[in-house]
C-alpha cells in the first residue's frame, strides 16, 4: 500500500514539473521594452517643469519627441552589417533636424537649449526603462 502511494506521488510530481515546465517554456523570461510617446512626454514635462523650464507646453514636448522619432527612423539602415551610431540626448544634427521640420512644417519655432532639454530628458526616460546602456565616450577613450 505504501509502496502505491509513493509511486502515485512519484507521478503526480512528474505531471507537475512537465506542466511547470510547459508553462515556463510559453512566458518569456523578461519584460520587453517599450517605448511609449505619452510616457515620455510625462516624464519630460515633469524634468522641465522641476527644473523651472515652463516655456514648453505639453503639445511642444510631444512634437519635439514625434520629430526626434522620425530623425531616428530616417537613420535606421537597410543593413545591418553597417550600424549606424545614435546618441541618446541628442546631438547637434538632430536638435538641427527637429528645429529645421518643426520651423519648416509647424511653423513654430524653439530655442536650441529647449530642444536640447527635451532630448536629454527623454534619454533619461529610455535609461530608467532600460532602453539604453551606461554613457560611453564617443571619442573611444576610458572613463576614469
């Protein structure tokens, strides 16, 4: 009798571990990342209005953001053995780019350390959602 139970016991943990296992096997192991143009627009407006920046509305933040979308998709490559280098925050070609479409297509003007603010911010927004690794240096030298 007691050898029946052990064995029936033996078998329903068998049956639980491979339904375990199944089910491990359907979930992914991590949370994908996710990029969400509202979510950034929130936490930029809130980084502008702590640092007393009140000059932007929530409408110029989204438009800066949609704009600095579209710069990164007109640099996205055909193929990928040749990467193409972007920078989170921003550089001067792209705080160009987004001024010159926003000016151009809006006919709204921004300051350049607004812009720049904004893209700072939302590279803050991609490091707290783990979008981005640590800063390295551009120039190929170690950080001290």
């Amino acid at each position: 009798m007691l050898a029946l139970v052990a064995l029936l016991a033996g078998v329903f943990l068998v049956i639980l571990a491979l339904v375990v296992w199944q089910e491990a096997r359907r979930r992914p192991s991590y949370e994908p990342l996710e990029y969400v143009v509202e979510d950034a627009v929130k936490h930029v407006e809130a980084g502008l209005q702590s640092e007393g920046n009140d000059r932007l509305s929530r409408a110029d933040v989204r438009r800066i953001l949609e704009w600095e979308v579209f710069y990164l998709q007109g640099l996205a490559q055909d193929d990928r053995k040749n990467p193409v280098e972007t920078i989170a925050g921003g550089h001067e070609a792209s705080i160009e780019y987004i001024s010159e479409q926003i000016a151009t297509k809006h006919g709204v003007s921004y300051s350049h350390d607004d812009v720049e603010d904004v893209l700072r911010l939302e590279a803050d927004y991609l490091y707290r959602i783990g979008a981005v690794g640590e800063m390295v240096d551009p120039d190929g030298g170690e950080d001290e």
